[in-house]
C-alpha cells in the first residue's frame, strides 16, 4: 500500500482533518446535552450513544481506506463491481464487530443484525460517498497544481532559451562596434569598451532575476544607445524621450532592447538621412514605448540572425502579460514603427514574499 498518496503535506491539512473528525463525534454529546439538559439521558440512551461513538472509529478506517487504497486501486480502473463487493465485504465485517461492542456496551439487550444494520446503512453509505467525493476533488486539485507547476517550469523554460537568443545578438552587433572603432583607432575606444563592460555585466547578471527595475532597463538602453552613437556620429540623427518619474516599477530583463537593436538594423542602412525616434514613459501602471525608423525597401538584411529579436520579444511578450499588452508594428511611407503598452504585474512582486 502506498500511504504516499494521503500524506498530509501541511500541518494545516492535518489539523482540518482532526477538527472533521472531533466535530462529527462531539455533535451527538453536544445535541443531546441540550435536549436532555433538564431530565437527563437514560442509562440506555448512554449506552447506545457510546456504542454509535466506538462505531464511527470504523467509518474513519473504512473512509482513509478508500480514499488510499480502494478508490485508486479499483475505483478509478472502473472495477466497478469488485469495489462494491469490497463495501459489502467491509460493512459486513464492521457489523460483526459492531456485534461484539453491543454484547460488551449494551446490558440486558439481544444483538438484532438486521435491526443494526438498517440503523448503520445510511452512515455507512454517507461515508462512501464522502470518501469518493473527497478523493476526486482532493485528486483533481493535486492534478491541476501538478499540471501548472509543469506549465510554470515550461514556461521558465522557454523565457530562458528566448532570453538566451536574444543576448548573443546583441552581443554580436556590439563586438561590431569596436571593431569599427579599432580600425578607426577611435580615442572613444577605452570608454567604449568600459561601457560595453557594463553592459555585459547587467547582461550575465541582472538578467538571471525575474524581474529588474524598469530604472536599470533604462540605463541598458541609453549604454546600447550610446555606443550606436560612437558608431555612426553624424551620420545618423537621433530623437529620445524618456519620461520615468518612479523608480519602483519592475519588467522583464532584456525585454525592449530588441525593437531599439532592430531600429538600428533596419534604419542605419540605405536610408537617405536615416533617422531614429524612441519615445518611453509611464503614467500610472502602463508603460507606453515606441520606436520609429526610417527604412529604405530595397535595404534587406541578409544575416542569418536577422528577425530574430522581434520574433522572440513578440512571444516572451505573449508568455509574460498575455492580454496586459498591446504591440502594433506599422510599415508605411519610408517609417518602420513599433509601439507597445503594456500594464506592469505588480502582484508578482509579493507572490513568494
């Protein structure tokens, strides 16, 4: 027998189980206190009353064993029949013992089996049935948490590798960067390489949390931003806005990078004066973020990783705020644009706390 599947793993489980089983044994002490309180219960009445009290010893082993062994066992393989025949069996048994409490509790009164067991049917059969419902539930509750524990691991899972696509593409892209600035032989070069030091650190450390400060996204941003400007100079007019005045909103690590490195992709090519526009604030609980660039059709990128970002951003998107997010991607007139609201999940800061 596998007493695993009944195990109370809370000692509030427990402790519910034992207030049940007290409250169904004290009521008939309690109820008939009170309706005996002037006269008083007879000697016989007494006696029948500890009798029913040593009965119910044998409804909770008759209840427990279903809920561990019978139910799993027969039950739910639908041996339909050989479970109702093990009830039969058991009640049977539990008269006969019921039989020998009587002739020790009982004074100067015949044992009458069938005048017994029409008396103890309806506890008998109101104990099956609570066993079987309470089996059901408490299985079909187990099987839910299983089944969102796994869809929460999978979950992680799949966040995980998307984050992990993202990184290296960044990455990639930046380590261009300096290259240009080397072959330059750039005076910008040391603090870029300072800068993209930080960069990395947020990247191998920060993003292994949840969640980080909206505040620290930022600062990601702006470093990426920083060295697309000690990349491209003149060349490339830039147009930022940022409207943050708390500091204690949270988001995803790594989460809006993509659609800025896409607008650096996709808008510093080809274009006639290329230009890029990125607008971020918050009101309240929804941060608004758009990125405009401009684009030139015949300008296609032809590296392997190209799309990559946009696609992975739009399902971590999806997995992470569902509903609580709106992203529009526009392409008309020589403008590429992005915009995205999202609601912040607030209550996933205190879930575990």
């Amino acid at each position: 027998m596998n007493f695993s599947t009944w195990k109370v793993k809370r000692p509030s489980n427990l402790l519910l189980h034992i207030i049940t089983w007290a409250v169904i044994f004290l009521l008939p002490y309690i109820f008939t206190s009170e309706y005996y309180h002037d006269s008083g219960r007879t000697e016989r009445e007494n006696e029948f009353l500890h009798l029913n009290t040593v009965t119910k010893v044998f409804w909770i082993l008759l209840f427990y064993l279903n809920t561990v062994f019978l139910i799993p066992k027969f039950l739910y393989k639908r041996n339909y029949l050989i479970f109702t025949l093990l009830q039969l069996l058991i009640f049977g048994a539990i008269m006969g013992i019921h039989s020998v409490f009587f002739e020790l509790i009982v004074s100067d009164l015949p044992f009458n089996f069938y005048r017994s067991s029409t008396h103890n049917m309806i506890p008998f059969l109101f104990t099956v049935l609570v066993s079987m419902a309470f089996k059901t539930v408490s299985d079909r509750i187990k099987t839910e948490r299983v089944a969102g524990e796994k869809q929460r691991e999978n979950l992680r899972a799949e966040l995980s590798f998307l984050r992990s696509q993202i990184s290296p593409h960044f990455l990639f892209n930046v380590l261009n960067n300096i290259v240009a600035l080397v072959r330059m032989k750039s005076e910008e070069l040391e603090p870029t390489i300072i800068k993209l030091s930080s960069l990395l650190q947020y990247m191998l450390y920060e993003t292994d949390e949840d969640k980080v400060l909206l505040s620290k996204e930022v600062e990601y941003l702006e470093s990426y931003i920083d060295l697309q400007k000690q990349r491209f100079g003149n060349r490339l007019t830039l147009n930022i806005q940022t409207d943050i005045k708390e500091d204690w909103h949270v988001i995803e690590p790594m989460l809006l990078i993509p659609f800025v490195e896409n607008a650096f992709k996709h808008g510093t090519g080809m274009v006639k004066a290329p230009l890029i526009e990125i607008t971020l604030k918050v009101a309240d609980d929804d941060l608004f973020f758009v990125v405009r660039n401009k684009y030139n059709e015949l300008d296609k990128v032809k590296d392997k990783d190209s799309g990559i970002g946009l696609v992975n951003v739009k399902r971590r998107l999806e997995l992470l705020y569902g509903k609580n997010h709106r992203l529009r991607i526009d392409k008309s007139n020589e403008w590429f644009s992005v915009s995205l609201q999202l609601t912040f999940n607030h209550d996933e800061l205190y879930r575990d706390r």
